[in-house]
C-alpha cells in the first residue's frame, strides 16, 4: 500500500517524456443532502493537464496548469466553474453545490486516485507577468484524500500518510 505522498508525488509534474503524469476530472454536482440525490451539472476531463500539488498544515493546494490561456480544456474548464459559481447555484437548505477535483496518476492507473471536494478556486498565471493559464484550488485537508481502489467491489481506502 502507498503512502500518500508518494501518491501525490505521482500525479505531479510530467514523465521522461514530458506528458502529464495525470489524468483529472472536474465535475460539478447539487447534492440534496435530505433526499440523498445528487444532480450532475457538468463535468471536464482532462488528459494532459499537468498537475502540482502541495499540502500545508492546512490546506492542499491543486494547481491544473494548461499550455496557455488559450487551450480548450482551459477555456471549457473555467467557464463550467464560472457557470456553476453563481448565485443560483448556492446553498439552499438541503440542497448544496459540490465542486470536486479526481486525479488519477497514469504509472498507477486503476489502482490510486486523489479527490478533492468543496474547494476554493482561481485561475491565475503561472509565470510572474504573463496571462492566466493555471486552475488553482485550495481545499481544507479533510476534503482532500487519495485512495486505493481494491479488489473487493471497488471499495476505496482512504491512504494515512
């Protein structure tokens, strides 16, 4: 079983080759807490993404970094998050909007995954005086885990690392 870090270490950057060592999904959901219902708004899956992560004593930060402010999957990803961060969207009773961040490292495809839900996002460069080409989201660490997908059913482990 791997430690969390070194599953982290596994879905960011890129290889030898210079491919993103990730796959992510981003999808946006209303989930009714009373009724147990969840509503599938939109969802973004990204294949050459880059990834960098960093946890904190308190929050981990997910950068999706893109080729430039100008790839598709930048432009299709921002605007769902645009979309679905309005006030329509907001909490209302036991209705909740639920924004949630899947990386799957490719050297460990089937086996890991990361997820985050519930956080903050912005895009932002990611050089110094250049234009936005980056998705930053900053979770609170209980809302940020990596799994183990087992043989028994699919049940995820949550990693202790």
């Amino acid at each position: 079983m791997k430690k969390e870090k070194d599953i982290l270490s596994e879905i960011c950057g890129v290889d030898d080759n210079g491919v993103a060592k990730a796959m992510v999904e981003v999808t946006t959901r209303i989930v009714d807490l009373e009724s147990g219902e969840e509503k599938l708004v939109s969802r973004e899956t990204l294949e050459s993404t880059v990834v960098n992560c960093f946890r904190s004593v308190r929050h981990m930060t997910l950068d999706l970094l893109f080729e430039s402010g100008t790839d598709p999957d930048f432009v299709d990803t921002v605007k769902m998050l645009r979309e679905f961060t309005v006030p329509e969207n907001s909490l209302d009773g036991n209705k909740y909007p639920v924004i949630t961040v899947t990386v799957m490292p490719v050297s460990l495809f089937g086996e890991y995954y990361a997820t985050g839900i519930n956080g903050s996002w912005v895009i932002t460069p990611s050089q110094f005086n250049k234009p936005a080409d980056t998705i930053r989201f900053i979770f609170d660490n209980s809302d940020f885990h990596c799994y183990r997908i087992t043989d028994n059913e699919n049940e995820e482990q949550p990693q202790v690392g």
